[in-house]
C-alpha cells in the first residue's frame, strides 16, 4: 500500500500492459507501458494511472499537475463548505426571564444560521443541591428551541453544570 493519496504516474506505473485512455477521453485500447509512455510524450502531458485494480490498470493521458491543483481545490471548497461553529451559551439555574428571552433569541439566531449551540447551565455553591432546576431550564430551552433545532445527544449532567448541544434541522 502507497503512502501517498496521489496516484501513479510515468515511470512510477509498474504494470507491463496497461488499458490507454487519450487525452480527449477516447479508449486506445490495450498495450505496452512503454508505447503509452511514447504517445504521452508527444502531446507533452503524463500517463496516469486511474483505476490501478482493474486487470489491466487503466491510464489516461493528462496534465498531472493541473490535475492535482484541481482535487485540492475541490478539497479546499469541500472543506470550507462544510464548517461548523459551535456556539456556546452559559446560563444560570437562577436566570431572570428577559435575560433567558435574549439567550433564547441568540440561540434562534445561531441555528438559523446553521450552526451548532452548546447550552449550559452553570450551578454554584448550594444550587448544586437542586440539579433539577438546571435540568427544567435546559427542557424548556429545548422545547422553545424545537422548530429550529434538536438535540444531538441526551441532556448530559455533571456536578456543577447541566448541558446539551443543539443542532439545526436544516443539516
């Protein structure tokens, strides 16, 4: 197995006979490395290797380079594409309705947009004796919170905090 993703190319390709592809997409046909070697090497491009577990493998004329400029390309406006902010939202068992209306609407806000919000809720001192409080805080956050997004695992809950994530449901 190769370390490298990329795939064979001219003298790299050990197979003997190989399946030739043209640089216009046309099937040569079967024959010699060599003779596909020769034929790349009049129209100045380099015999590639695609499909290396067919019998024979498959080579087609190309650009190497160009090729591989346009699949890390492809890669990097895969890669952008498909970000994901996690917005993080920390309350209080002990918080006042405008303040949980506006946490509630920065929420809304964040999943609209598609991204994932993290909801916790810090307990201190002796509101760690009443995890429940927490716990009906999150539950309601979640049921005002359903239309737009869903919880992507159970509500977890640790000594001094309860949380959940929250992702879109346009995902």
């Amino acid at each position: 197995m190769r370390k490298s993703s990329q795939p064979l190319a001219n003298e790299q390709i050990r197979a003997t006979r190989v399946r030739l592809i043209d640089q216009d997409g046309n099937q040569q046909g079967e024959m010699h490395i060599k003779d596909a070697r020769a034929l790349a090497e009049e129209v100045g491009l380099d015999v590639v290797e695609v499909s290396p577990a067919a019998k024979p493998p498959v080579v087609r004329i190309m650009d190497q380079g160009r090729e591989r400029f346009r699949q890390e390309k492809k890669l990097r406006a895969d890669r952008k594409g498909s970000k994901r902010h996690v917005h993080q939202l920390r309350l209080t068992p002990v918080i006042a309705d405008h303040d949980l209306d506006t946490k509630r609407r920065a929420a809304e806000r964040f999943l609209k947009k598609g991204d994932q919000v993290l909801i916790s809720v810090q307990m201190r001192g002796r509101q760690k004796a009443h995890p429940e409080m927490a716990r009906q805080l999150i539950d309601r956050l979640i049921e005002e919170l359903s239309e737009l997004g869903q919880p992507m695992r159970p509500v977890s809950q640790d000594v001094g905090a309860v949380q959940v994530t929250l992702a879109p449901l346009n995902h």
